[in-house]
C-alpha cells in the first residue's frame, strides 16, 4: 500500500528500506533526551504517557497540550540530531480537522517536533489527511489504544480474535492511505503485526506486536525499570533503576544522618588570613552591638 508520507521521515524511511530496524523511545525531559540521544536511538517520542510516567496521573488521557508542550520543548533541547515525535494529546485533536491541525501546529512551532502522532482510525483518518496537508508528517497508532483505556484491565492485547485482527489491518492501511509517514502497532499478536508491515510501505514501529515490525519502541520508565506497578509482557528491562535511585538516596541519607556526608573535600576552603580577616571584622560587629 503506497502512502503519501511514505518520504515524510526520511530517516526512518531509509532504514526500513535498508532493513535496518529502527530504534524509537520515549522521552520526557531533557535528561532522558540526552540518554536516548548519546544511546544512538533513530527516533525519540514524547509520548502523552507522561501522564503516568513522569507526572503520576493514572491515565494518559489526563495531560493537556500545554503540560506536554513543556516536556517536549525540554527533550528538543537535548535531542539534536535524530527526529523528534509529539503526541497529540486525548481531547486535543479528535473533535475537528481544524482542531487536530491547530494542536499539530503547536508541537512543531512550539516544541520543533518533526512529527506528530495520534491515536485510532475511523475518523482519525481526516485528522491525519488534513494534518498532512499542512506539512506536517503524520505516526498513525493501531491495535491497544491507551488513550482509549478506561480502566486498568483494559490494557490487553488486542486483535486475538480474526474480526478484531481485520480490523486493526485494516485501521493500518486507512492509516497509510490517509498519508501517515510510519504506524506504531500496540500490543497485537506477532502475526498481526508481520501482517500489517507486509502490507504497508511505511516503517511499523511495533510495542508488544512481534519482532517483524520495521521497528520497536518501548517506554523509556520501563525499559530502565523507573517505574511501579504493573508491567507489561512486552517490556524487556534493561536495567533495575528504580532500585538504584532510592538505594542512593537512602544511602546518602544515612550519610547526614551519621555526620559522614559531606567531608572537608565535598566543601569550599579559603586563605586564612581572608577568614581571620572575616573573624576580626565580626568580633568588631559583636562589640559595637554589645
Ligand atoms: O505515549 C507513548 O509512550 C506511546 C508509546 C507507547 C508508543 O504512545
């Protein structure tokens, strides 16, 4: 299926057409934008799963445009040289094409985003169309929508049955069609997501939906185990950091606690005469009070 935006993140569009497979995370901050970035990822999304991640509300459907706007601003300035993604957010695209590209607008000329990316199909489609019409590249997401999760238990995969599967195919080629430059796929089963990129010609960026994608994408918190609570099937995590910040700080902690922390070398000195200067000059403050 050829799309409009299959050239709109040429990049990304070279690697999958050199096999390679491209590498995308997530980032919140200017920190996390600096590891990603000195990591070597391709791609970087600010996903609105700041919500949870990074600003402890318990759906991504609660951050505004203008919360994620700071957060995005702060990866552009760490993330330089490799395209950057925006999320649009849950309520701020849906209801208008007028409306889908004025909030579009925003991450690009407020936050520099190359991209954006919205959640569903259906009438997504338009928003997608009209968004790409005006210039600006368009990430379709299919399969699990966490902007559509109402509660905890419906974070399950999606697609398992065939008439789902259809679906969710044919939500992807809409996709396409409508002009999206490249597809994330969310928690389908594997063959659904080697369906989907077989046939489409922009790269899929697979999270929990197998290893043929052109791609895979994992939240950055669960990658590096930042997070609490539930994780899913398809994070693999590379590094337990969570347990390693607060072993730090408990550390630290016990070091004040106990007088250890800091030593002489962890502060400033000065010359002695400056400081019996200052001793001189106070004991002369003191007699003039007393
Ligand atoms: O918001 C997000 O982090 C996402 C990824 C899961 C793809 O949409």
């Amino acid at each position: 299926m050829r799309s409009v935006g299959a050239a709109a993140l040429p990049s990304l569009a070279a690697l999958s057409a050199a096999g390679k497979p491209i590498v995308m995370l997530t980032a919140y901050d200017y920190p996390s934008g600096r590891v990603a970035e000195e990591a070597g990822v391709d791609v970087v999304l600010v996903g609105d799963s700041a919500a949870m991640t990074v600003l402890g509300y318990d759906t991504t459907r609660a951050i505004s445009v203008d919360e994620l706007l700071v957060l995005t601003r702060a990866v552009r300035r760490a993330v330089t040289t490799i395209p950057l993604v925006g999320d649009l957010p849950f309520g701020s695209y849906e209801e208008s094409d007028e409306r889908a590209v004025s909030t579009a607008r925003r991450f690009v000329d407020e936050a520099g985003c190359d991209a954006v990316k919205l959640e569903g199909a259906g009438p997504m489609a338009s928003r997608v169309r009209a968004i790409v019409s005006a210039g600006i590249p368009v990430i379709g997401h299919v399969g699990l929508l966490p902007q559509s999760v109402l509660s905890a238990d419906g974070y399950r995969a999606r697609g398992r049955d065939t008439e789902q599967a259809l679906a969710i195919i044919a939500e992807a080629e809409d996709l396409v069609r409508a002009g999206c430059a490249a597809l994330v796929v969310e928690a389908v089963p594997s063959e659904i997501g080697e369906l989907i990129s077989a046939r489409v010609d922009v790269p899929v960026i697979g999270i929990g939906a197998g290893s043929a994608t052109s791609g895979q994408v994992l939240v950055y918190h669960d990658l590096l185990g930042l997070g609490e609570g539930h994780v899913p099937r398809f994070v693999r995590r590379y590094a337990d950091g969570r347990a390693t910040l607060v072993d730090a700080v408990r550390r630290w902690a016990a070091d004040v606690r106990s007088g250890a922390f800091p030593s002489k070398d962890e502060g400033y000195g000065m010359p002695a005469d400056a400081l019996a200067a200052v001793r001189k000059s106070l004991a002369k403050t003191v007699n003039r009070d007393s």
